[in-house]
C-alpha cells in the first residue's frame, strides 16, 4: 500500500481515535501523515524556464550542455541541479540510442556449427586469435592458431 493510500485512510478513518493510534495501525509515521509538499521555489522555476527555452531550440543537448547555457547566461548552477530539473520535467535529449542487438537490414545470421559438436580427434577443429600487444616503442599484433582438441598453439 503506497503512502498518499495510507494518509487518505487515516484522514477518513474514525476520528474518536487519534491520530497517532490511526497511524500506528497502519505502520505510517506521523511526520509522513503531516507532510506538504512544498514545490519548487521561484529560482528553480526561472531556471527550469530557462531550460525548457534552451531544449526546445537545442533538443540534443545534454546535462553539461544545458549547464553550460545557464552558466553563459549568468546563472550558478551546477550540473547536478540541471539534471534533476531536467528529469522533473520530463525531458530526454534526441540521439541515436544503441541497437547492438538489432541486425542490419540484409544481414544474415549464420549458424554456430560447432554449438553441440565436441573436439573428438586432433586436427579436427582449428580456431584462430589475434591479440594487440603494447611495446615499449609502439605496438604488436600476435595471430595465434589452436588445435580445440589438443589445446595446442599451431602456429
């Protein structure tokens, strides 16, 4: 049972009983019985505004760009405030997300052929592996090519 449920049942329940023995029975503290909320202030509704202008012209901003755009209007804000403004008003900047998942159009998937299949012989399944290997004065590909039943280095 959420809280607004909680408080709408003490505030319509019997009220011969206190207040404090509603919420008692109910397992609600009475601070949380009491609470207003209170709203933003008139500095964060200036600067949500200001947001709001600045996302309507420029949607694929981020947090730091928004940041920016107030600190260039001459505002101290931080990015943490920002984004939680941001997020109180629903906003979302529009860029392409990751499809990793997602095949291209015309691609093919082939299938795993050695899903199910164990190494049973040698030289029966051959694997390769390329690593990239730092030096000391720039770098090193290593190419190396395994017997899987052996578990054995080719080449």
């Amino acid at each position: 049972m959420s809280v607004a449920q909680q408080r709408t049942l003490v505030a319509h329940a019997d009220p011969a009983n206190p207040v404090q023995a509603r919420c008692q029975g109910l397992r609600l503290s009475r601070g949380s019985f009491y609470y207003q909320p209170c709203g933003e202030g008139a500095y964060n509704l200036e600067r949500m505004r200001l947001l709001d202008d600045e996302f309507t012209n420029h949607n694929f901003k981020g947090m730091l760009g928004l940041r920016d755009h107030l600190r260039l209007a001459g505002h101290a804000v931080n990015a943490k405030r920002v984004r939680r403004l941001v997020r109180l008003m629903g906003h979302e900047p529009v860029y392409p997300k990751p499809r990793l998942r997602v095949p291209g159009q015309g691609v093919t998937p082939y299938p795993y052929l050695l899903r199910d299949r164990p190494a049973t012989a040698p030289d029966e399944v051959w694997s390769t592996d390329t690593t990239y290997v730092p030096m000391a004065k720039g770098f090193l590909y290593l190419a190396a090519m395994l017997d899987w039943h052996a578990r054995y280095v080719l080449s």
